[in-house]
C-alpha cells in the first residue's frame, strides 16, 4: 500500500504528540504551530491585514482553550483513539500594542514576559510579506513569531474586507478548527 502526503502527515503528527498528548521537544512545537498556522491561515490572515488597516501596526493574538497537543492534530482524535471531547477551536484578535499593555499584561504575567520580544516582532516585520504573531494554548504554551502572509498580502486585503469588511470579526474572531 502506497501512503499519500495526507497520511504521512497524519502519522508525523501523532508520533509528535506521543500517548501522553504532550509536545516535548522544540523542533515538535515549532512544527505544531506551524500545522496550526497554515490550517487557519486563509481565514486569519485576511483578518489580521484587514483589521491592521483599520486599527494601525499590532499583531495577531492566537488563542484557544485546546492544548497544542490537541489542536496541532489533523483531526479531532487523540492518540489514544478517542473523539476530542469538546470542539477544538482558536479565538483571533488583533491587538495594537497599547492595547497588548493595557488589556492583556494587566491580567496576564506569563504574557507579559514576552512584551519585549512581541514588540519587536511588530516593530521589525514588513506588512506586504509577514504578520506577527502571538499564540497561546490550554496548557501554557506561549509563543512569539513572524509568520509568512499566505495568502499574499494584496489578496489578504480584498478577502478581509469581504469577510471582515461589513463589520464582522470586530472584536475576536472564533474559529473552529473541525469545520474547516
């Protein structure tokens, strides 16, 4: 029997995972994100290019009530077989960092801890190519990271303003992974 890309894929990111629904090592993690990134990225992306043009220079704020585990699998079933007891999703937004130090490093130390990262991250990327990006999971991972805009940025802008544009996706944006 042959496997195709999709299965191999799949098998990657079990093992990744292992029978404890735990990422381990920081390759894995790196790897993670990046699954979960490009599963949500022609929905968040066009978010966060047109919520940019409309609120300034900040970043992506990527968050969800699932481990990193849970949601880098390309489908709702943990490794020990078993259904995913409650819908894997992500909650958007797009935060200035004024807003970042007023709304969030108020109630949050651990996210407060990767300010100075984070800042540079928005100071340094270039809008036409890169988003920058905050990620944070059930179980505590916190990431900071400058991600590729894919779609590109001229096509991110016209899809963001067609979903986003009519006033949806002010405030957060809720995805669910499963229905994608």
């Amino acid at each position: 029997e042959i496997l195709t890309n999709f299965d191999i894929k799949i098998m990657e990111a079990y093992k990744r995972v292992g029978e404890d629904m735990m990422i381990i090592f920081g390759d894995d993690k790196d790897a993670a994100r990046q699954d979960i990134l490009t599963r949500i990225r022609f929905y968040a992306y066009p978010y966060a290019v047109h919520k940019a043009s409309i609120t300034g220079p900040g970043f992506l704020f990527v968050q969800s009530d699932s481990s990193l585990a849970v949601l880098s699998l390309p489908v709702p079933i943990l490794s020990n077989g078993r259904e995913c007891p409650t819908q894997r999703s992500v909650l958007l937004h797009w935060l200035t960092m004024k807003e970042y130090d007023s709304e969030v490093c108020m109630d949050d130390f651990e996210l407060a801890g990767v300010r100075k990262e984070l800042k540079a991250a928005v100071e340094t990327h270039d809008e036409e190519f890169e988003v920058p990006v905050l990620m944070r999971f059930r179980c505590g991972h916190v990431a900071v990271g400058i991600a590729p805009l894919v779609p590109d940025f001229k096509l991110c802008a016209v899809l963001g303003k067609e979903y986003y544009g009519s006033g949806q996706g002010d405030g957060a944006l809720q995805l669910n992974i499963d229905d994608m």
